[in-house]
C-alpha cells in the first residue's frame, strides 16, 4: 500500500475554495455586467417573449 499521504483537513479546505471560487465566479457571471449588457439582455427576453406570445393559438 504504498500511495501519497493527503492531509484530509488541506484536502477538504482546497475543495471548500474550489467551491466558493466557482460560486464567486457563478456571481460575477450573474450580476457584474454593465449597464447596456443588462438592457440588452433585457431587450432580448422581451422580444422574445413577444415572437412565443405571437405563435400562441386562440383557444375558442
């Protein structure tokens, strides 16, 4: 049995930081955009939304 020697409290405080770094950059993602990204984002739902509300059927 010979394989490398992992201290178990560095092994879980690395995956504790791969954790934080990814939901840090799930954030910086989300909410770090400027002004003209978020109304074009918003432009773009909008328009959308409108093309899905103009194929819908009548129902009678």
């Amino acid at each position: 049995m010979s394989g490398k020697l992992v201290s178990l409290s560095r092994a879980r405080k690395a995956r504790d930081r791969e954790a934080r770094r990814a939901e840090a950059d799930a954030n910086a993602a989300k909410f770090g955009r400027s002004k003209s990204e978020k109304a074009r984002d918003e432009a773009t739902s909008a328009r959308e939304a409108a093309r899905l509300d103009g194929h819908r059927r009548d129902e009678e």
